[in-house]
C-alpha cells in the first residue's frame, strides 16, 4: 500500500491504548490517510499525504506525537530488535539474555538483525528451575520462596548475568504461557521481565491475555522494548 503514494512516513510505537489507537485513525482526512494498528503491544502507525498541503501533513503529525505522548519510539519504518542492535552498537555495549517462557524467541529476534554479533554476547534458555539455579546462580531459597515466577526469581536471572563483567546489559524472562497454570498456581499470562546494567536494574510484572503463542509473542516484545530503554540509558 505505501508504495502506492510518493509522500508517506511510518511512525513506531510501543504499546498504544485501544482509546490511542482510534484517536490516531480518527484524524484520517480527505487530504491525509493514517492506519494505526497493533500486534503484541507493537505499533505501526502510517501515514500517507494525499494533501498538496505541507502544513495540514505536519500538523497531523504534531496531532499524532500528542496522542501517543513518549510512547513513538522511532519516526522511521524500523523494528524493535533493529532499535536494539543499532543502539547498543553505537554505544559499544554487549547483551546477555537469560529466557525462560520465551525459549529463544527473544534472543532469535536480536540475531535475525545484521550486525547483532557485534552486540549479543550470549544466551540463555533456562527453562527449568534448576537450571536457573546452575547457570544463573539464582539461589534454590529464592525460588523455593517466591517460585520461579517472580520478581524476585526475575531479579537474580538479572543479576545472573551481570555477574559476568564482560557485558554491560542484561535482559531475563519468566512467566506462565499456558494453557494450563503451573505446579505452583500462577495465573496464565503472569510474566515478569527483568533488564539491567551495572548501574541498577529494573523487573516488571505483566498479566497478559491470548494463547501461549500470543503471550510469548508479547512477553518477547516487551523484552525487546525494556532492553531498548535501558541500552539507551546504559553506561559502560
């Protein structure tokens, strides 16, 4: 459809409301047409001058960057392992990544980038909670106490993998997919999301909906949307 029309910019954002979303394709006029839409949290939001007027584009685009508040992450076609890789480059970090429910699904959206070799160091599938306690170093008390889906348990797969001072940046995931909850109870769709430097890190808990694809789908994008923040801020 874009290569329909000369003038046209896409417009990337993490997470929109449904109220955002509809806000954004409400201002589609005879002389600019817009699509915003979202798949797992992702936005893509087209715009398209149809105008011969310079002014109403830009003015739709000012509409635009007010609705979604600091939610646009980019004001090119672009995706958010691209982000990813193209940041951490510029600033010569390495990433490590610890998975659980995710599989490598996140670590395989980082390598799918040209250039991703030049900022993933390694990755993790630690799936069990033994493993976790193996290669992460997460203490056996800490899942015993809080369960392996955990903000505590989320912490230490961080904190797992800062441990190795040959990178800079750390992301983890756990979390229940589903169908069926786990052998402790946790509810389908509980996840929590861990990034981090060596200046602090931060873990976040999510109550997702959908069917496993779907909530690993998003859990991967919101890895990938934490992971870009914090390379942003990060610091050798």
């Amino acid at each position: 459809m874009i290569e329909e029309y000369k003038d046209y910019c896409v417009l990337k954002a993490f997470n929109l409301s449904a109220k955002q979303i509809d806000d954004i394709n409400a201002l589609s006029t005879k002389g600019v047409f817009i699509q915003a839409s979202q798949e797992f949290l992702d936005d893509t939001i087209i715009v398209i001058n149809k105008s011969e007027s310079e002014v109403v584009f830009q003015n739709t685009l000012n509409k635009i960057n007010e609705i979604a508040k600091d939610k646009i992450y980019a004001d090119y076609d672009t995706t958010l392992e691209e982000r990813v890789v193209k940041m951490a480059t510029e600033k010569n970090l390495k990433i490590a990544a610890a998975e659980s429910l995710t599989g490598g699904m996140l670590c395989s959206r980082i390598v799918n980038v040209s250039g991703a070799s030049a900022v993933l160091y390694e990755g993790f599938v630690t799936y069990s909670s033994s493993s976790k306690v193996r290669r992460l170093h997460v203490k056996s008390t800490t899942i015993d106490s809080y369960g392996a889906i955990s903000k505590e348990t989320c912490q230490e797969m961080v904190l797992g993998l800062l441990a190795n001072k040959e990178i800079q940046v750390a992301v983890a995931t756990t979390g229940c997919a589903g169908p069926n909850r786990d052998e402790s109870g946790t509810e389908v769709g509980t996840v929590f999301v861990g990034v981090g430097c060596h200046n602090g890190d931060k873990e976040e808990e999510f109550h997702l909906d959908g069917n496993r694809e779907t909530i690993r789908k998003t859990t991967t994008n919101i890895a990938l949307y934490m992971l870009m923040n914090v390379v942003k801020n990060a610091c050798k």
